[in-house]
C-alpha cells in the first residue's frame, strides 16, 4: 500500500476516487499532519501556513511525490527535497483564470477611476462626468512573467486592443529578452508582474526600473510582494512619479493597518485576494492530483513538476 497524506478537507473531492493501492490518512490539524508526515509516501501537506508545511516537509523521510495547490512555492525546503529525490507538482494555472480577470478588472478600474463611481453611489450622488478617462484601447503593456497567467492576461488584453508586450528568454515578436526590458520601460501604460518568486526575480521593479516608467504608468502585482522594493514603490507613488499601482500582493501580508498604501489616492490594495476570485480551485485541483496518481502508479512523469533549481 502506498501511503497519501493529505487535507481533510479535501477527502469529499479525493476519496471516493482514490484506488485500493492507496491507503488515504488526512490530516485535520496540523499536531496530526506533523504525527503522519513521517510515514507519507504521497504528500498533500497545504496548509496556510507554509512554515508548518516546510516542518512537515521535513518530517517526511519517505516522501517521493509532494502535491500543492499552491503556484508559489518559497519558504518550502526546495533543497531538501532535491537532496531526497522528491517530486514536486505544484498549482500552476489552477487559478490563472481569476487571476488574469484579476488583471484586467484592476486595469479598467484604474482607468476609468470606478473606486470614485462606487464612493459617489455610497454617497448618493450622481456625477455628471467620469472620473477616469483612460482608455485600454491603443494603450501599451509590459507583461513580466510568461506564464499560464501572463499568457492568459495577454489573450485578454488583446481583445481590448491592447498593444501587448511580453518578456521571456526566448526572442520573437511582442517579445522583449531579460536583458532588454528595463531599457524600454518607459514605452509602456502598464507594467504587469506574474513572475514566480525567486531569487532572480526578489527586488526586480527598484527604484531604478520605478523611476525609468512613464509618469503616467500603472504598476500591476499579482506575483508576490518581493519582487518590488516597496520602499521605493511608496516614494515614486507619493512623488507622483508614476501613475499609481493595483496590488494584489504586498510585504508583509498582511499589510499592517498604519501602512502608507492603505490610504494612497493612486493605489489600489486587493488584499492577495486574486486567487481567491473563484468557485473551482479545488474541483480542479482534486481532478489534477487524480490524474496525476494514475501516472505516479504508472510510472509516468507528473505534471507541472516544479524545477527545484529554478524554484518553480
């Protein structure tokens, strides 16, 4: 019998399906996941707390195949599980639906200056004129992060006539190379981050690249909040030297109470909610890790297997 340790709250989605080779132990709290862990062949270990996870991580000595809804993976023992051998499939593209709406609705939000709209109709008040202008249509945007997300978000912006922008390794038209796209970020309306947080990416929108945007340019962070020093992002947004932000993620989250980008008149803080937009991610997911465990039995690669030297 192989082992799988995982969640309990999602055995409805997962246990009727589950074959006769599998012996199913979930985990309610986390003292049991971190009892269970040791003896875990198959790991399901999400938890909201990803120091409880890498501790459990840790723990499982037996584990060949760790399975996560979670896209981003920092802050677990990705060395470790190289070390051991572990395979790591991951939540890539289970919610890159929402979170591309995600995108798109911060964009037409800021563009059409909507928190103003609903803040009048709290008020009873009827405005006689718009208070955004800008139009998506003919706009230009930097899309950093090709992912399954950054893919989708470029499918949508392009419906919405969009000049679309996006960088990756590879060179081609729409395509800017690693090396090239800070040189050019002042062409762009929007810069959108979807990249996985790694050490290559922590940091990467400073004040350097902040101060190389236009003045009217809108920073748009789905990714994670380390790959802008945010620092600098509240001095360049307070000095109006861009245009304003749509965050979805910040440093740290939550973000206190007393912190600048609460209150800021050019930023719109969604509280990570992105992924959150949605009715399916677990459907989904339990339909990925089925079919995911009838390649494990087979002998087949998984699929997405995170790359433990990459980090995604």
């Amino acid at each position: 019998m192989t082992i799988l340790v995982m969640n309990a709250l999602a055995a409805p989605l997962i246990q009727p399906y589950l074959p006769d080779w599998v012996d199913a132990r979930f985990f309610r709290h986390t003292d049991e996941l971190l009892v269970m862990a040791p003896e875990a062949e198959i790991g399901w270990f999400d938890l909201d707390d990803k120091a409880v996870m890498a501790e459990a991580i840790t723990r499982a000595t037996k584990l060949k195949w760790l399975t996560s809804i979670y896209a981003g993976i920092d802050g677990l023992p990705l060395t470790l599980m190289a070390e051991r051998g572990v395979v790591m499939t991951n939540g890539v593209g289970i919610n890159a639906v929402t979170i591309a709406e995600y995108v798109v609705m911060g964009m037409l939000n800021v563009a059409k200056g909507y928190r103003e709209v609903v803040r009048a109709q709290e008020r009873h008040e009827w405005l006689n004129d718009s208070p955004g202008k800008v139009e998506l249509g003919g706009s230009k945007a930097l899309i950093l992060g090709y992912g399954e997300i950054g893919q989708r978000v470029d499918r949508m912006l392009t419906a919405f006539d969009v000049d679309v922008v996006k960088v990756r390794r590879s060179a081609g038209e729409g395509v800017l190379t690693p090396d090239q796209w800070r040189a050019r970020l002042g062409e762009f309306d929007w810069v959108i981050l979807a990249v996985p947080a790694t050490a290559e990416t922590d940091g990467m929108m400073g004040a350097a690249e902040l101060a190389g945007m236009k003045p009217s340019a809108v920073l748009v962070n789905i990714a994670r909040g380390s790959v802008v020093d945010q620092d600098a992002l509240v001095t360049a947004l307070t000095e109006k030297r861009i245009g304003g932000a749509f965050l979805d993620v910040t440093t740290p989250e939550p973000l206190p109470a007393g912190h600048p980008l609460w209150s800021m008149p050019n930023v719109h803080v969604t509280m990570h909610l992105s992924g959150r937009a949605q009715s399916q991610m677990f459907q989904r997911s339990g339909a990925r890790f089925l079919e995911n465990l009838a390649r494990y039995k087979r002998g087949e690669p998984l699929t997405p297997q995170v790359d433990f030297a990459l980090g995604y």
